[in-house]
C-alpha cells in the first residue's frame, strides 16, 4: 500500500498555496503568470492566496502605501476572479501564527544554506544601505507561510524554486527528528509556462518592483498608458512578426498575445503574417485593455466598498488562522513547549 498523504483537507483535497508581496504595483505578468491561472485552481484544491504584508518591509516600505497598497492588491486579487467563498484568501500578517512558525524554523535552517540563496544576493546588491537580517531570512519566512497550511503545491515562478526546495529541506529534516510533522510541498507548474519579459529589457522577467516603470503594464494602468508602453516595447531588428529566440521582444509580445487571446503562438503568427511590429503592437494594446477593463472595474467597485472588502479580508484570516493554529499547536508539542492553559 502506498504511505498516505499527509496534511490532506478534510474533503481529501490537496492544499495549495501562493502569495505576493505588496511591493510595487501587480502587473500583467503576474496576472499572466499567477492570478489568473489561480482561479482555475479553486476546483481541485483546498487553496490559500496571502498577501505577504510581512515579506514586503525587507526593503523600506512608506507605511501609508503600503497600508494602500496591501488593500488594493487584496481588491485585485478579487477583481481578477479569485473567489473568497472558494479561497482562504488573507493578509500575511493577520495571521501571527507565520511569524511564529517562521522563528522555529530559523532554528532548524542551516546559516550556510541561507548565504546561498540568489534572491539575497540579487536584493542585497540592490539594496546595499539596507542589509537587513529579515532579507537573510525571508526564505524562512516563506517556508513558514507554506508549511504552516500543509502545502502540498506551490505554484512558483522560476524565481522561487530555490527558496521551495530550501523548504523542502527544512520540512524534511525537521520531519526526520521529529516524526511526520509538515506536509511536503512540489511546485506547482501551471499548464502554460508563461513568463513575461520587461517590455523594455525583453530579456529579462517583468518585475512589479522595476524602476523604469515603462517595462511593465500594471493591472490598474488606465488604456492611454497601456497602449503607449506597448508601442514603446523594445522590438528587434528585422520586421517579421516571428516567435524566434533571437528576438526576445517580440516573443514577449506574442506570448502577451497568445496567453489573452487563447490563440497558440503559430495562430498568432498566422494573423500577422505580412504585417509589421506595428500592428501587433496596436492590436495588442486592445487585446490588454479589453482584457483588464473588467478587472479595473471590479477593482474600482471593491475599493468603493470598503465594509465589504474589510469583512471578506477578515473571514480569510480567520479561516486561514484555524489551519495556522493547528499545525503550529502541533509544532510547539512536538518541541517540547507547554502549551497554554494545559492544567486547569
Ligand atoms: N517570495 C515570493 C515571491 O517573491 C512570495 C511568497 C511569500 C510566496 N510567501 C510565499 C510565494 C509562499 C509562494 C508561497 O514571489
């Protein structure tokens, strides 16, 4: 008999579970990449969709954005099609049981592995006036959000997969002493392996932290802007509109395409056969703008209602917290702490 698995919700559902950091603006490719395809999740999976409030101030955050900002990513999240009856679909730090998991978790994560990890050396070169110990750690953090509710899928963009197989490790060896305490998380790769470039820099991903904001399309850009940062995109040399390795810029563009429009990129080949960059540029800027036009509506109508917003947010963080308690009620016994209350 093959072992069960562990951790399954009680409908024996795997339990999924993303998040994104409310640092920058969402754009199109993490609606591309990440939310959309997360509405098509709910179905097969017990999921969890967090804001990570608490993973964003490892870089300087002004409170009064950010405060904006967490509301309004949770707002988009709803008005791209997650549904809050569906989802556990909070804010990180409404739920204190990731902190607290995220420290017993330090203590069991090796110094050396931590100096490995690529995203801190990215951010730190980035960032050199503020080397913070919580930008160490921030993968520690995120294998606390993740073991915390049993993950058995992490849908992760490339970016990511290290600090995943950092938590596989940690579940592991904490499992190996302690006895089957976490759940063991894969990735999750979506069907399509979408990765959206920076408009202007096609050779690298799009990135809602950019400082040229011109390499990115934000969710909440009004059409005006969209249509003329797709104009702008950097293009290559030549003028066939051709899904080709050397030319990353148009690639980008036909992907955009092809992931809005549902077409395959052969079919988005075939309609702009004898036309030029130009054209897909112009037909793209409507593609998007159509695409989103809904979602800022929705977006726009949540932000309005704030009661709503503020009572759905609040139903997510106790749902997601009853998940939370257990497993870290479990994490405690397992250590050794007396818990609470225990002799009455
Ligand atoms: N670190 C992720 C990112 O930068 C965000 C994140 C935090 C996350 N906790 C997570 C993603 C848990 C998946 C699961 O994109």
């Amino acid at each position: 008999m093959t072992k069960p698995i562990f951790g399954l919700a009680s409908n024996g559902k795997k339990n999924l579970l993303s998040g994104s950091a409310p640092s920058g603006n969402l754009t199109i490719g993490n609606y591309i990449g990440a939310i959309k395809t997360w509405g098509e999740l709910q179905a097969e999976f017990n999921c969890y969709y967090m804001v990570v409030d608490l993973h964003s101030i490892t870089t300087r955050q002004d409170p009064k954005l950010l405060r904006e900002r967490s509301l309004s990513f949770y707002a988009q999240y709803l008005a791209c099609g997650l549904d809050p009856e569906k989802n556990k679909i909070f804010l990180q730090s409404h739920v204190s049981e990731h902190a607290e998991l995220a420290w017993v978790l330090n203590c069991f994560t090796p110094f050396g592995d931590l100096t490995r990890m690529t995203q801190f050396k990215d951010k730190s070169a980035k960032h050199p006036k503020n080397i913070n110990s919580g930008l160490f750690t921030y993968p520690v953090l995120m294998a606390a959000d993740i073991l915390l509710y049993d993950a058995h899928l992490v849908p992760v963009g490339e970016d990511q997969k290290q600090h995943l197989e950092l938590t596989r490790d940690i579940a592991l060896r904490f499992n190996n002493e302690f006895g089957e305490t976490f759940a063991f998380p894969d990735p999750f790769i979506g069907k399509v392996g979408a990765r959206i470039m920076a408009l202007q820099e096609p050779t690298r991903k799009m990135d809602k932290s950019d400082p040229n904001a011109n390499n990115t399309i934000y969710l909440l850009d009004d059409p005006k802007l969209i249509t003329k940062k797709c104009k702008s995109a950097q293009t290559d040399s030549g003028s066939e509109v051709r899904f080709a390795e050397d030319k990353p810029g148009v690639a980008n563009l036909l992907t955009i395409y092809s992931v809005l429009s549902g077409l395959t990129i052969p079919q988005v080949e075939e309609k702009f056969v004898g036309k030029m960059y130009g054209h897909l540029k112009v037909e793209l800027a409507e593609l998007v703008c159509a695409t989103l036009a809904p979602v800022q509506a929705r977006h726009a109508d949540l932000m309005k209602n704030q009661d709503y917003l503020h009572s759905v947010m609040q139903k997510g963080a106790d749902l997601a917290a009853e998940h939370a308690a257990k497993t870290l009620a479990r994490v405690y016994d397992k250590l050794g702490f007396i818990p609470k209350g225990a002799r009455k």
